[in-house]
DNA sequence: CTGAAAGCGCTTACAG
DNA sequence: CTGAAAGCGCTTACAG
C-alpha cells in the first residue's frame, strides 16, 4: 500500500552502513562506536524510520503476543483481570490478544496454541480440554484452571474463602445457612461448595440438600435461586444464604426485595468477588474480596518468567479478604 | 526452542513436490491439479505441518491483527463492546489485540497505529490526539470520537438519547430536572449534555446551573452528586435526575437511600447505558439502553470493509431505546 | 499444472 | 567496531 514507509536498507544506504549496523544500533547500541551510532540515529530520525515488528518477529522466531482465553468476554469480571493483565505485558513489549471462549471453536483453540500465533497463554476458563492446551506454547492458568493440565496457577484459595463467607454468616448465629452455586462442572463452583460445606461440618452445621441452589454465576440465576428460597416455608429455608458470585447475590437480594422482603432483616446475604458496584446497591452489599487485578498481574509475570525460561510451576495463591457491608446481620431471635 | 515444527519445506519434500506447490494447496487449492493434491495434503497431515502465520503475514506485508483502544479495560462498560468486536473478527480471520489507553504512553499509541503492528485499529476513546491516528492504518472510531479526525464513526446519537431521557421524566410531570454530567472534555459529555438542555428548552424548561451536577460517570461521581442535591433546599432541588451513565445513577440512588430518601417517590432518576445489573437493583433502573454488542460488531465490520478497500467515511447511527423501570414515576402534586 | 527464484524486513553468527 | 551473507517461513509473478 505505502511505498513510502522506510525500511532498514533505506536508512542504511541514508548513513552510509551496512544494514546490519542499523540493527545494531536499533537493538544492541553498544555494539556500535559512538560516531557511526550518532549517524545512524540522525537517518533513522531523518527518515522516519519505523521498526517492522512482523519482521523482527519472524527473525526472532516469536510473535510478540500472549493471548487470554476468556470464557465470556462480555462478563464483567474477566475486564479488571485483562487490565491487570495487559499493566504487565504492555510495559514488557508483549501484545495482549483476547479471544472469547465461548464463540470461538475448538480449532480456533488449537490456533491459539500455535506458536505462530502466540508466544504464550493466560488461560482463564477451566472447562477448556486440557489435551489441545498440553504441550504448547508456555501456558499459565489464572482463576479457574483445567484439571489435569500441569501449569502455574494463578488463583485464590476458593475452598478457604469459602468457609471466609460461611464463618461469618455463623459468627452472626445464622445455623440454617443456604448456598448458591456456581455452574455445573466448574472447578470454581466445586471447590466454593466444598468449602462451604466443609466450614459448616467444621462447626457442627450440615448444608442441607434444600438449602443448595444451582446458580451459574448470573444475575438470572441468583434471581431464580430466591425464587426457589421464596417458595420454601419460613421456618425452614435458610436464614443466611452465601452466594458463588456478587452477580447472583445481586438478582438475589433485588427478588427477594421484589416480594417485600428484607435484606439481612429477612435474609443474610453474602457474594463473592467484589465488583464495584455492588458496594453501591441497597443495601451494600458483604461479599469475600478477590483481588482480580492482581491476579492479571501476576498471571502475565508468571507466563513472561516461563517464557524467559524460568521453570516455576508452582501454584500462586492471593489472599482474599471479607468485606463487611450491610446485607448481612446477627440472626434475630 | 522447538526443532521439530515442520515448515513448508518439510512437506514439500515429503510430497515431492516443490514448496511452491505446498503453499498453493494451502491458499489457492483450486490451482493445483487433484492428484498432487491429495498427496500434497496427505504430507501436511503426516508430517503434522501448521502454517506459520508470522511469516505468511510479512510476506502478505499485513500482521492479522486488529486494535481495540479502550481508555479503561477495567470499566465493564467495554467489555461486551469488546465481545461483539471479537464475534466479527475471529471469524474474518483477524485477531483482536486490547490496549488500555489511559494505562499506556502516548508513544505506545504511536506503535499501535503501526501497520507493522496492526493492520487497523478501533478507537473507543475521543480523547487520543487526531494528529497520532491520522493518516495511519485504517481506522474506525466506535461510540466516542476524536474532534477532528475523519474515519467512520460507528455511535448513537447521544443528543437525541438525552432527549429521550428528558422528555420521559417531562411527560412524567417533572419541571425541576437536573443533569448529572460525564467527565469534562468528553464528547459523549457534551452531547448529552446539550442534548438535555435543548430538550428541555423544547418544553419550555430550562437546566438551571445548579442542576447540573459533575461527574465523571464512576459510581463514586454518582454519590458525590447525591450529596450535592441533598444538600439543596428541598423545594428547590430537581424532583427528577437525568444521569449520563448508569453507573452514576446506582451511586445516586445508592446515597439518597442511605439518607432515608426513596427512589423513585423523593426523586426520580434516570441513567444511561443499560448495563446489566442495574435491572436488578432495587428499585430498577430506568434507562437509555445503548446497543453495545451491536456497536462492537458494526464497528468491526467497518474496519473490515474498510481493509477490503471499500471506502465509506460515513457514520453509523445505532437506535437507542428507553427502558422503562421502577425509578422513575409521575410527579407526586 | 508446476517449479526456480526472488523477496517480505529484519537479525546474527562469522570474518576481518 | 563493521560488513557480507545467510536465513526466519512463507508467497507469487514469471516461465515453461
């Protein structure tokens, strides 16, 4: 298209050097004396000189990107995680390319694999086969993580901040506590509800079948798991429900609220993750806090230590954090 | 790293044919006879070959990559902008590369718009400077815009959208209407803006000075712009609020209900966007619903068009569409 | 229908 | 410190 856009030979013939001191000078300066280095900037400068990435790249024998798996694009949650994501890989020269999961195919998968296509991975949905991912381009998984495929994990400690949301709906003196689950075959899912089960067991408190209600993480779903609370009789249906995201906390309390009940007078109600609004709803909301830009960061350092050939598979968990708001209340007697 | 990727030499030599050949049956099958053919992709099958992408992209003189500039990756409003952008590329056999450009440098917004980068680049920010995106690669610009930069706009019509908000809360009874404004210098502010005060001029009402509140289209603007008409006189505060995105508004009615107001009955409010959750907040959000998906997908094939060489600078205007909930109610007398 | 050869724009051992 | 030359892995006019 444009027969103007200068390359290396044409800055190269403009200072009287070899093309291969060009490159010096663009990649390895020091290489290079002083005077010819000074000449060499001035034709660069002079022509506009613009390094061709494509090039380099191929030479190099990488492409520059590392792309992010992301079950649902359109899901806010994965965006604070893509922004910590790309605060690393930007500032280290790497490209950050989405692909969303759902739409795509599984050879689309495949491509994303590929060497060709991508210097490595961030892999952010578990449910993806972990036989197209293994033996690839370097591969870090973050949040969620595919059974079976050995990889650095980026994640938090689900179980334990579990049992976090379930302590404390016990320390207000719920006993008939409910749970809302994430979907069905989620490892995140599995491991909430373990935990939740587990800190109950702990304190000598059963999650009874009745008080399970299957969510997948959406707004619809925790509307449709108050419905479900709704229709149980008063003296039976739980007191305090925990609830596998803020999403479906949300649709929870807004149904509940639709039906002229009350939040925590009526039902204690606790969320997971933290996204920023919820802080703002009525009432605030309680939720366990994950740190999700964090997690982007260190995903991507991971992935760029593996791809400077540091070997480190070793599991990083984050710290999460029970943030108190007023959805939910001492058990009244 | 690995010496075993096969490359188009490889098969070649395994089909005995040459490696021009090879390259036909992958891009132009239709110009190699049937017979070598088969045994050409019986050798790509054998040998396990996959096309390098990098090298086919130099050679192409494109890199197979689309821009998406987003001033705030972490702002879920993007993110199903982002979804419907990736549904059209994914397909068409680009890639989407993600860019944050408020976390970015201005010099790396320069490298963006690098055809050695990218071969187009979507602008979701009307704050970048014309002058670093003009006359580079392709370029369209998706719901904001930059002032003085011709490419094709793929948006709604934000005054018209204001309008709409405001004549609702007018039929509704309301004289007192205030205007919770965007950030200053934004674009999307300003339409909206004007477009609130020309609908109420249509009426024969006015946007008094002290009903326009400033924000920045955070939650937190939202509540700070709460506690400013709480603190007016009760008989001379707007009865009913227009707010420039949605997350302000959830700020807003989140303030005035800690202070014991209620929405809609001490003040109607109404947000814009349409963001997800806020059809579940109590009460539910009346609002202008952008069709976000749809500007992401229409902005891509723009650019797309854009690559195939046809030209079209015109704009796109997207409908929006008012969604009536619970926030807003007639005026009480 | 097929092949030899040049070239996309860089980088980097290898000499000197 | 610098240059000539090979090569990263493809594609495509040009011949035949």
């Amino acid at each position: 298209m444009k027969q103007d856009r200068p390359k290396i030979s044409d800055v190269a013939r403009l200072a009287g050097v070899s093309t291969a001191t060009v490159s010096r000078v663009i990649s390895n300066p020091g290489l290079v004396s002083e005077d010819t280095r000074a000449t060499v900037q001035e034709a660069i400068r002079a022509s506009g000189y613009r390094l061709n990435q494509a090039a380099r790249n191929l030479r190099h024998r990488r492409t520059g990107g590392i792309v992010a798996l992301v079950p649902n694009l359109a899901n806010p949650f994965f965006s604070q995680i893509l922004s910590g994501i790309a605060s690393v890989l930007g500032p280290a020269g790497y490209n950050l390319l989405v692909a969303d999961t759902r739409s795509a195919g599984a050879d689309m998968l495949l491509d994303y694999a590929e060497p060709s296509r991508a210097d490595g991975l961030i892999v952010l949905d578990g449910t993806l086969p972990a036989a197209a991912l293994a033996g690839r381009v370097p591969v870090v998984l973050a949040c969620e993580w595919v059974p079976g495929l050995s990889a650095p994990r980026v994640k938090i400690d689900n179980r334990a901040a579990a049992a976090m949301a379930v302590n404390h709906l016990a320390d207000l003196g719920h006993r008939r506590i409910g749970h809302v689950t994430g979907p069905q075959g989620n490892v995140l899912s599995d491991a909430r509800q373990s935990g939740t089960a587990e800190a109950l067991a702990a304190r000598g408190l059963t999650l009874a079948p009745d008080a399970v209600y299957p969510g997948d993480f959406s707004l619809d779903s925790g509307q449709r798991a108050a419905a479900q609370w709704l229709a149980q009789p008063v003296e039976q249906r739980p007191t305090a429900v925990f609830l596998a995201s803020d999403e479906m906390a949300c649709g929870f309390i807004g149904e509940v609220q639709r039906h002229g009940l009350h939040v925590p007078q009526d039902v204690s109600v606790i969320g997971f993750d933290d996204i920023e609004l919820i802080a703002h709803i009525s009432p605030p909301l309680t939720t366990i806090r994950q740190p999700r830009a964090a997690i982007g960061r260190l995903a991507a350092e991971r992935l760029l230590a593996q791809l400077n050939g540091q070997v480190e598979p070793d599991d990083t968990i984050l710290p999460v954090e029970l943030v108190l708001r007023a959805s939910t209340a001492a058990l009244l007697l």
